[in-house]
C-alpha cells in the first residue's frame, strides 16, 4: 500500500473579525502581543479562534482582550478531538506610551476593536484598531456602499 496521506490542514495567515469594519468606524491599527498559553496558541495556530463580539478593556493600566473564544484542544483519554471553548480576558502586551493615547481616546468615546489575530509569526500578535461605533444609520449607509461597488463591478464585467 501507498502511504497513509497525512491530511493537511490550510493554517490560516490571520484570523479576522469582519464585524469589526461593520459595527465600528475604524482607526489606524496598532498591533499588539498577546499573552497566550500553550494551547492557546495551538488554538490560535489551528484558526480554532472567534474575534466576532470580543473588545478590548483597560483594567489596572494593561489591556485585556475580552470574549474572544479560544476552542482549546482537551487532552483527555478516549475523547479525541474534545474542545472546549474559553473565553476568559488575555492579557495583551503593548508599550506604556501606547496604553495612555489609548486610555487617552478611550475617554472621547472611542472603542478599542480587535481586528486581527496574527498567527504567522513566532510570536501570535493582536491587530487593535481605535473605532466609533456605528449608528445604524452608518450601517445601512455601509450596506448601500457596498451594493453600490458591488454593483459597479458587475457592471463592469
């Protein structure tokens, strides 16, 4: 017999939260480190990770991610594949100067919005982007936008 094909499995480059751009009105981006466990990272790693619904917190002058779900990996006997969804606050790591003009916009009402989650690297690194919530009225804007380019492409075609 032929060797037993190993599957492989395409790693995602980067796991994104595509409400971020739907719900916010976003700012430049700021990529920071995120503190991370062993199977977190595998998780991470995998594309077994959920930025949709998660925002970041200034709790004690440190940034802290929070709900974005990690589908860790259980290593228990007899369970292969059994996961378990975690979606405690991870610390992420940035410079003090960078947390105070954060904490700084913070306070204009500005929310700080996880975009990415940066898997390639040897480190796991955390898109943020400062955002303002959009109305309703800006989403259906964003919506009209979007079938107007849509479209135009069609059209074009």
């Amino acid at each position: 017999m032929g060797m037993a094909g190993k599957k492989s499995v395409k790693k995602p480059s980067a796991i994104l939260n595509r409400r971020a751009r739907f719900d916010y009105a976003l700012e430049d981006d700021l990529v920071v480190g995120i503190s991370l466990t062993g199977p977190e990272v595998r998780a991470a790693r995998d594309g077994h990770v959920h930025l949709k619904g998660s925002f970041v917190t200034i709790r004690d002058n440190e940034l802290w991610l929070n709900n974005a779900s990690f589908s860790l990996k259980l290593n228990e006997k007899g369970k292969p594949g059994a996961r378990t969804i975690d979606t405690e606050p991870r610390k992420l790591l940035a410079h003090r100067k960078q947390i105070d003009q954060l904490y700084a916009k913070r306070h204009e009402g500005m929310s700080i919005v996880p975009t990415k989650l940066l898997t390639t690297g040897q480190h796991i690194k955390l898109v943020i982007a400062l955002g303002k919530g959009k109305k309703r009225m800006d989403k259906r804007e964003t919506i009209k936008k979007r079938d107007l380019e849509r479209e135009a492409k069609d059209y074009k075609s």
